[in-house]
C-alpha cells in the first residue's frame, strides 16, 4: 500500500514539474512569435509532463518499496 501511495503522489508531482518546467522553456527559449503560449500549453501537457510524471511514478514506486527504517 505504501509503494501505492509513494507511486501516485510521484505521478502527480513529476507531472506538475514537468509541465510547468517545459511552460517556463519553451517560453523562454522558443522563437515562435505567433503561438508561442499554444506551443508551450502543448508541450507541457502532452510531452514533458506526462514524461515526467512517469518518470516520478516509477521514483515514487521505488521509494515506497524501500524497506521502513
């Protein structure tokens, strides 16, 4: 259960990193003057998020089936 609960809050965190660190990325370093906050919204939500947040479940998973103590 544990291991459960370690994998869902990694979800949830790696997918708000992820997301909110492509947003803040592809702001600054992409060229495009025309829909730059649709491409940001883009990739946030549909790559660097949910790569993140998987990456962050499988963390979280790992560190739930740690021994206690």
């Amino acid at each position: 259960m544990r291991a459960i609960v370690w994998g869902a809050v990694g979800l949830v965190v790696g997918y708000a990193l992820g997301g909110l660190l492509a947003y803040t990325l592809v702001h600054l370093l992409s060229r495009n003057v025309h829909d730059k906050d649709l491409e940001a919204l883009s990739t946030a939500f549909f790559f660097a998020g949910p790569l993140l947040g998987l990456l962050g479940g499988v963390a979280g998973l790992l560190l739930g089936l740690r021994k206690p103590g």
